[in-house]
C-alpha cells in the first residue's frame, strides 16, 4: 500500500509542542511503545502510569516507532469518537503515510491500512456503506441465531463432557464465536478452525499478519463469487443485493469487517465472563440466587473487561487541542476504551457493581459505534446460558492466581481457561434437530414485562448509544453509576427457550435434590 498523493494540508512544520509524539522527547523520557514489553506484560497497569504521568491523553509509538496519542479518559474518548468533522475515521490522513514510515510490509497494515468499508469513511460514504452493513445484519432472525448457537454450544460440549474437564477457552470461547460467524456469513463449518488462527494473527500485528490476512481475504472472496452466482439466506448474499450497491470488493470488506471484529470480541467477552463466573463467589452466586440476569453480568464484565481494549483510529483534520495535549493535522489517535471504562473522573468508585449499565466504552461510540454488538452479546448470554445448563457443577480446575493473560496492541486474552465437572454422556439429539437445542432456561430475575424493548440492530450511525457522562457536551462528566441507568430489559417471552417436557426434571432442581442425598428423580 502506497501513501495518497492528495496532500491534506498539515501545514508547514511548527515549534515541536511539549510531549508531542511526532516530536519525541529526548531518550529515557520518550512515549511507550503500545507493541512493548511492559503492554504485553500489564496494560491497565501501563495505562494508569500514563494517565497519572499525562493526563487524559497520552504519547505513544507503534511499530517502527510510529507517533500516535492514546485516549485514556472518557470524555476524550467519546469527544472524539463523536465528533468526525475533527477527528476523521479515514486513514489517508496519517501524516506517516507522507512521511513514508508505514512500510509495505508493516504489521499495522491489516487494521489500520484503508480499505473501501464504513470503518475507514465518513459523512455521506459512511452513510451508504453503514446502511448496507446495518440493514443486512438487521434481517437476521435474533431467535434463530440463539437456535444456532444452542447447537452449536450442543455440538462443542458433546466433544469433552465425558472426559470430566476440558480447557475452556481454546475448546470452546475461541471456537463457538466462529461456527456462528461463518453460518451467518455463508461459509461452511469447515473453514472455522483456521480462520479463528489467522483473524487473531493479523489483529495481533504479528509478523504473520500480513499472510493471514491474504488467507481470510482470499477465503472471503471465494464465498462472494459462489453467492454471487447462487444467492442464499445470508450476509453476503444480502449485501450483494442491497440497494446501496456495493462492488464485490466493498462486500468482501465489509464481510471480513464482521469476521475480524464479530470473532475477536465474542470470544473474548466469552471467555472473561465465564472466567468471572468461575472465580468470583459474589458474582456467581448472585446469579444463582436470581438477583442478576446473565445480560446483566454481561455488561458488567464489558466495563471492566472490554474485548478490546484499544481501537484504532481516528486521524486529526487539523490543529485541536485535546486533553491538555496539542494535536497536530494528520495525528493518529487511538481510543482507549479499557482505560476510559475505568477514568476516575466518572467512577470514582472501581468497586461499585455496573450490572445492566450500557453507557460503557467497549462498543466504542458515534457514528462508528460496534453495529454487531447486540449479535455478540445474544452468542455470549446463549452460549454460557446453555453450557451451564449442561454442566451445572463446572468449576475452576486450578487455583485463579494460575491463570495467565496474553496482550496485544488492541486486546487482552485470557491464555486458558481450565475447568472440571462431574463426567456426562454426550447428547447428540440436542445437536441433530436445532428446535430441540434449547434446554430448560435457568430461573432469571423477574422483571416488570412493560418495560421490554423490541429488539433492534444498532443504528449507531442515527442514535450514538446513550451516556449518563455525555463527556463531549458538558464541562465536567457526573459519575456514572448503575443505579441510575436503566437496567436492559430481558428477552421477550417468544426468545426464552420452552419449558421442559413432562416428566423430566430441570437441572436446578436435580442438582438440589443430589446436594440433599435424595435421588435425582425423587419427587420431593
């Protein structure tokens, strides 16, 4: 990829402003390399350093030593994911194409390289690509995608739960997400396992990533000529034939889009979320006692763990000043949303529960706000939902101070996440007939039913998702507390899976009955 001729007008080069990032200060006090050790080692860690060393904006380098600034508050966060017209989501105005620092083969190419999709256009081009994104995604039937994942769940736990444990990231969260994704896509099964190796190679900015991301591209494009000539009920035929008329190249891209982001972030909000219900007694057994909704756990996990904790990026049209910092035209700036869940400035209290509050960062916001966020949260909540139906005695096979993370750039991983339970036999009529997957829910909180929402596809490019804090429109952001958001209403009665069939005993009940010496199908 070559840098554009168009000259975006950076103007002739100025007095280097204090802590500027095209500017490094001397060595020994220059920014953090975002790709460096001590990121890889503790990023919350480095991002509190950084905000306690500059503020709410911060200097750092990428690869090759690439200038950029990172967002750790929450008000810059939303000021300038909110506000295109200062902040531009086109990567043609990266000063360091001009400086010729973004080499042919940097790692840094695969997510942040413009491509003909809606993450890297704005105002009216965003528009018609969004659109296209949005109302093909939106005809997805919401109950029929929780059938697939039931299914799917089935289909993974039937691999390991006679062997009375299993390591459930690699064996499961890593897995599911992908099995969902190129259903809803329109790619066979078999493709899963290596896509689910290279679209976490490229986001990871490896030396490979170059390669994975010609292995998933080329993948893509061979299902849009197959669709092309033999249209079905999914993503990419509905794109194809969207009135916003997408060339097939706008098509692969936005297909790979809903693969590298949709993969990434399920599988990691499954993975934290299942590791919070393992490892904290409160957390877990709130949700036993029916005071919380799995919906709810789930945002509380997306505070504190969002899938990714970095977003790249938005390029500055002009001088601005941000955060205390100046920003120069052409400037990189990535959100991050890990470091600004956690501002001080609008939770001063890190410990106060945030269960069903979605004025979080991890969908990021705007115009460009996550379109497949609530896909993502109905594959985590059926996914865990069901497995816990299945094994409801799993448990953390090893001491929580074993588990180990893995960092990049953009996301944090949970390395394994090992667990053991009482051995089963497979089922494999829960994966034969889709409509007979869905087991006996769980008992849930009640709630008042009036206050149900129909569910809708995001429409972040008309409604940026609400925020108690509305950072980029006040002086000084009020803390966000959860007990004064409203609690996201449960799914309607219609989603809920059926109740179970005559005779047989639901697993709460059994469970109880086995814990009080009484045989499983005793009646009392």
């Amino acid at each position: 990829m070559t840098p554009p001729p168009d000259d975006f007008g950076t103007g002739p080069a100025g007095p280097a402003p204090a802590r500027c990032p095209v500017h490094p200060a001397p060595s020994g006090s220059g920014p953090v390399d975002l790709l460096g050790p001590e990121n890889e080692k503790d990023p919350m860690g480095l991002y509190e350093r950084l905000r306690a060393e500059h503020g709410a904006v911060a200097p750092i380098v990428l690869d090759g030593d690439v200038p950029a600034w990172l967002l750790l508050g929450y008000r810059e966060n939303l000021e300038v994911s909110r506000t295109p017209s200062r902040f531009s989501r086109d990567s043609r105005h990266w000063h360091a194409w001009k400086d010729g620092r973004i080499t042919a083969d940097s790692p840094l190419l695969p997510v942040v390289g413009w491509q003909p999709m809606c993450t890297f256009a704005d105002g009216a081009e965003h528009e018609r690509l969004r659109a296209a994104l949005t109302e093909s995604m939106g005809r997805f039937d919401r109950r029929g995608i929780r059938r697939h994942v039931t299914r799917f769940t089935h289909q993974l736990v039937n691999d390991f739960c006679a062997e009375g444990g299993a390591e459930l990231v690699t064996a499961f969260a890593q897995r599911l997400p992908m099995l969902v994704l190129t259903h809803l896509l329109g790619m066979p099964d078999e493709y899963g396992p290596r896509l689910v190796e290279s679209t976490r190679d490229l986001m990871k900015g490896t030396e490979t990533a170059l390669r994975s991301d010609a292995y998933v591209t080329e993948a893509l494009q061979g299902l849009v000529e197959r669709r092309r000539a033999s249209p079905g009920e999914d993503l990419a035929s509905w794109l194809l034939a969207h009135p916003s008329g997408l060339t097939e190249e706008e098509v692969v891209q936005h297909l790979r889009l809903v693969l590298l982001t949709g993969n990434e972030t399920t599988t990691n909000l499954m993975a934290n979320t299942l590791r919070m219900v393992l490892t904290d007694p409160r957390f877990r057994a709130t949700l036993a006692g029916g005071q919380m909704t799995l919906p709810d756990a789930i945002e509380h996990v997306l505070w504190n763990e969002p899938p990714l904790t970095v977003v790249p990026g938005r390029w500055a049209t002009g001088d601005t000043e941000l955060g205390g910092q100046q920003i120069k035209a052409g400037d990189m700036l990535l959100l991050g949303l890990a470091a600004g869940n956690v501002d001080p400035a609008i939770r001063p209290d890190i410990a106060a529960p945030m269960y069903g509050n979605r004025s979080h960062l991890a969908f990021s916001g705007g115009p460009h706000e996550c379109p497949g966020q609530d896909i993502g949260r109905a594959i985590t909540d059926t996914a865990i939902d069901t497995l816990l139906l299945r094994l409801p005695d799993l448990r953390l096979a090893v001491d929580e101070s074993e588990l180990t993370w893995l960092s990049s750039w953009i996301s944090r991983h949970l390395v394994a996440l090992p667990v053991e339970f009482m051995p089963r036999r497979a089922e494999p009529g829960l994966v034969a007939d889709p409509a007979a997957a869905t087991p006996s829910p769980r008992p849930r909180a009640p709630r008042t039913p009036e206050a149900e929402p129909a569910p809708a596809p995001c429409r972040a490019a008309e409604e940026p998702a609400p925020a108690p804090c509305r950072a980029a429109e006040e002086p000084a952001p009020a803390p966000c507390r959860a007990a004064e958001e409203p609690a996201p209403a449960p799914r309607r009665a219609a989603e809920e899976p059926a109740a179970p069939a005559p005779g047989r005993v639901p697993w709460w009940v059994a469970l109880w009955r086995r814990l009080l010496g009484r045989p499983s199908g005793s009646a009392r």
